[in-house]
C-alpha cells in the first residue's frame, strides 16, 4: 500500500511539473511572437531590403544580416544601424526581465495549486511513520508478552517430561525386583546372622555436601571394623564434578586393590552413586577386574527434578538463581557449579547417551519414599559433633572420662523435616513418590537389581542417624551390610553361570 501511494505522489508531481513548462512555454512563446512582430513593424521602414528578413528570425539577427548584405552604404546609415541594434538590444533586456517575471508568477501560481498535495503528501508520510512506530512497539511488547509466557509455562511444566525417562528409553536393559530378598537378609541381620565375607574391600563413597556433614557414613564404617572388615569412606572432594570425581575414585580403587591385593566392593549415597557409576562407565577396562560390585543408595542415576528445576534455562528468574546458586557453592562451600549441572536431566541423558554401564559388575539400585506426615517436621537428625572448651580433668579416671564425654556437644539440624517437605513438593507438582530429591523412578539403574524397603527413608537417613533412634526398627549400618550381602550374592551367581 505504501509504495502505490509513494508511486501516485511521483506521477501527480511529474504531470504537474509537465504542465508548468507547457504553459510556460506556450505563453512565453506568444510574448516573443508580439515583442517581434512589433520591432519588425516599428523599424522595418528604416530597412532597405525588407524581403531579405525572414520572419522567424529575430531582431538582432536581422540587424547582423543587414549589415552584411549591404557594406556599401553611407556614413550615415551605419550610424543609424548601430542605433538600431542598440535600441534592439534595450527591448531584449526588457523581454527578458518581462519573461522571468512572468515565469515567476506562473510557478508561484503552480507551486501554490501544489500545496494541497504536498499537504496530503506530508501528513501521509506522518501518519505511515506513526504506524510504522506503532507496530514495532506492538511487535516488541508482543514479543515480550510471549517470551513471559513461554518462560511460565516451561516454569509451571518443569521437569514432567523427563521424571522417569529411563524407564521409556528402548535400548535400557529391564530391572529386577530384589525387595523379597533384601528384607529376608536383614531379618537375618538383626537376629545375630551376618554373612559379609571378609574377602572384599568395602569402599563408602558419600555423596553430594558431604565435606560439610562430619558424620557422614561415620557410623557405618564402625559397624563394619567392628566385624573385622577392611571398610572405608572416599575422600573425594564432594562439590566438584562427576567426570574428576570419577578420576579421583579410579585412582583410590586402584590403591585400594594394589594395597590388599582383594576387590573392592562399592556402597554409593546420593550424588557418589553418579560418580561411582561414571568411574565405571569411564574407566571399565582398568577397573573390570577390580571392582566386585556397586549399590547405589537414593543417587539420582537419571537425574532429579530439583537439580533441573533449579538449573533449567529459559524459566523465570533463570539468570538470578543461577548466580545465586553460583555464590552458595563456588564462593562459600568452594565448590564446583558443576557437580549440581551433571545431576540434572539434560547432562545425565547425555552422559549416559555416551557412557555405558559394563555388564560383568552386578548393580543394585536402592530407593525409598520420604513420610510427609505431619509428624515428620518436628524430627531432627544428627549430623555433626561440636567440642566444649577444655575442662580441668577430675582427680578419679571415672571422672576425667565424664568430663572428655561431656566435651561432645551433637548438633542438631532439622534435615529430616526439609527431606518432607521437599518430597510433599515433588508430589504435589509432579504426582511422583521421593525422598525428597531423588525420585523412585530415577533412581533405578537400568540391569540392576532394585530394592524399596517397606519403611519410610528420606534423602539423609543412611548417613545420618536420627535424634530419636527406635531399638524394633533396623538403622541404616544393618539396611548398609544387608545390602553388601546381597550384592556378594549377586556376584556369586553371576560367577557360578558364566
């Protein structure tokens, strides 16, 4: 529409323009043919040859050619001509200021016919300005409009489509319920029976902030000595990534083997479950031998949708938690950013995509539901041990004892009450049962052997003991070796068919 209208102004302008010069030349011509018409009648008496003169000629032509025709005349006469010429050249200067006035005149006159259109052209291109500027700033707010909205609606969606995709991918190996046998082991386990060989090198890997938890897997490893067996915690920087932790547990395996000359068996909580799983993965040629099995506890092998929740791009606030989240880790617990990057959906497909589980390594995945009972928010966990000043010791040893006893303060933290709330979250969001970060599904590792016990656990019951323990209920050092023993028999059988 813009150009027909811009196509319209130019011929109105180049027909007006054409009119101007016709009239301009039609007038003009009329006042030369009357200006020469009566210089011809008002000195063509003082001419010798009239018929010598053509009419089309001008004035000061006909002067030049009379001078040339007759060169014989008298004195006189050519006084007389020089007179002409300059009376002719007089009347000239006269048309031409005649001529330019009247030019003026006739283009004024046009310019001003013109100025309804300019008028009309002028306040048509205001007016297409205005509506150009109008439809960019509704095209910008259009276009944050629906950048708002796609960044709610993928908030609201979250992580519904990826909660459970190994379950849905076709090329993961099927699981394998192990729950009958597990409960039939700590049964045992409780009535005095323990079946855990002393031919393995029992390996705890803890897992995500477990630098900052002093009692992490602490109760576990002095169960096991106690039964005179070779265990030990991984010391492996928790908030780094999974691909160094990874390294820096091929490395610790490896001295662990070439030191006892035995294979190790591996126990992994949460996020070390990820690691040990990536070590394998990475590293199966040099650990093929020397790995005897692996039980992840509550790691999210799939991913969480706190993590993804979190970290997912194109959200509300994206930007602003991802810089928060920045600063807890990076800059006050001196961690990796990482480590809380690769637990989320899009890296574990990828990283999974890519590495492999080996299939000679028996795998157990253990997973619980978190109770959202009301009760459960007043629980508190125990998680580390605070030291007292030192005391002046007593004069009895009894005495001295109480007082180094006395020094051990526990500290006290409501971890269970947030493991609830977290897992009334993800069940209210999503529909989906946790303990309250890892969810049921993504903790199954696809060719293992899944265990759920019949009790309520959250996130942090197999690592930190509760402030009010329950002597008829199993702690997590018995649910730990329970485990172990199954997984020795898995890899019994797994021997005994190859």
């Amino acid at each position: 529409m813009e150009d027909i209208v811009s196509r319209l102004l130019t011929l109105a302008s180049y027909i007006t323009r054409r009119v101007i010069e016709f009239f301009d030349d039609l007038v003009l011509r009329d006042v030369s043919r009357w200006l020469e018409e009566s210089e011809i009648n008002s000195y063509g008496q003082h001419l010798t040859s009239p018929t010598c003169i053509d009419n089309k000629f001008s004035a000061v032509e006909y002067a030049s050619s009379s001078r040339c025709c007759n060169s014989s005349t008298t004195f006189g006469y050519h006084e007389q001509g020089a007179s002409d010429v300059e009376d002719q050249s007089f009347l000239y200067s006269r048309l031409d200021i005649v001529n330019r006035n009247y030019c003026r005149g006739v283009r004024f006159i046009f310019k001003g016919l013109m100025l309804p259109i300019l008028c009309f052209e002028f306040a048509w291109r205001s007016a297409l300005a205005t509506w150009r500027c109008s439809c960019y700033h509704m095209r910008c707010i259009q276009a944050r409009m629906q950048s708002v909205v796609s960044r709610v609606v993928r908030t609201l969606h979250g992580s519904s489509d990826d909660i459970g995709w190994l379950q849905c991918a076709p090329d993961m190996a099927p699981v394998e319920d192990g729950s009958a046998r597990f409960l039939e082991l700590l049964q045992e386990i409780r009535n005095g029976l323990h079946k855990l060989p002393d031919s393995f090198v029992y390996l705890l890997i803890p897992g995500l902030f477990s630098n900052h938890g002093p009692l992490y897997f602490v109760s576990t490893k002095r169960f096991f000595s106690k039964m005179g067996l070779a265990c030990h915690i991984a010391k492996i920087h928790s908030e780094a990534s999974v691909e160094h932790n990874a390294w820096e547990l091929k490395q610790y395996i490896e001295e662990l083997y070439w030191g006892s000359g035995k294979r190790v068996m591996l126990l992994a909580h949460s996020k070390g479950g990820v690691d040990a799983a990536a070590a394998l993965s990475i590293y199966s040629r040099e650990l093929r031998d020397k790995v005897a099995g692996l039980a992840l506890v509550q790691s999210p092998y799939g991913g969480t949708p706190i993590a993804s929740d979190i970290l997912r791009e194109g959200q509300v606030a994206d930007k602003e938690t991802r810089r928060i989240m920045e600063f807890l880790i990076c800059k006050l617990i001196k961690g990796d950013i990482r480590a809380l990057e690769d637990l989320t959906y899009e890296k574990r497909k990828e990283f999974i995509r890519n590495h492999k589980l080996p299939d000679n390594i028996p795998l157990i995945s253990f997973h619980s539901e978190a109770s959202v009972a009301p009760g459960v928010i007043a629980t508190m966990s125990h998680i580390a041990h605070a030291e007292l000043p030192w005391l002046p010791p007593f004069f009895s040893e009894e005495a001295e004892d109480a007082v180094l006893a006395a020094r051990k303060v526990p500290v006290i933290f409501p971890v269970s009450a947030a493991m609830a709330l977290s897992a009334l979250h993800l069940q209210l969001r999503y529909g989906e049962k946790s303990d309250g970060l890892v969810t049921c599904r993504d903790a199954e590792v696809p060719g293992s052997v899944v265990v759920k016990p019949d009790k309520k656990l959250d996130h942090s019951w197999m690592v930190y003991s509760s402030w009010k323990k329950d002597p008829t209920e199993p702690d997590a050092c018995e649910m730990c070796e329970a485990l172990l023993t199954m997984l020795v028999e898995l890899g019994e059988k797994r021997s005994k068919s190859t």
